[in-house]
C-alpha cells in the first residue's frame, strides 16, 4: 500500500514545491489566515500573487 504525498504549490505559478527547492513561505500580509508559498523563480521576478481570502494582491 503506498502513500499520495501532498506537495504545496507557488501561489503565483501553481507549480508543485519539491522538498529541496528555495522557496518561502508566509500568511498573508493583509488577513494572517491564508498560508501562500512561493517558488524561486516568482520571487526572483517578482511575480503577483493573490490572497484566495481577502483578495490581498501583491508582489
């Protein structure tokens, strides 16, 4: 029997978050409820992300 593991994924991307990878994650700036991760590469570009709470946008 195996186990699913459930990876996060970038807020801005929705790409997957490997275990290795430099990436942050953080509660939203404007409500605190909502918990976003955020890959390497949308930090490095400064891509927008999007509170799927509040509606809190921001790079």
């Amino acid at each position: 029997m195996s186990k699913q593991l459930s990876l996060p994924v970038c807020t801005s991307c929705s790409r997957p978050i490997m275990p290795n990878d430099e990436c942050v994650k953080f509660y939203c700036p404007n409500c605190g409820y909502v918990l976003m991760w955020r890959c390497e590469s949308c930090r490095e570009f400064a891509r927008p992300y999007k509170c799927v709470g509040c509606g809190f946008e921001g790079p």
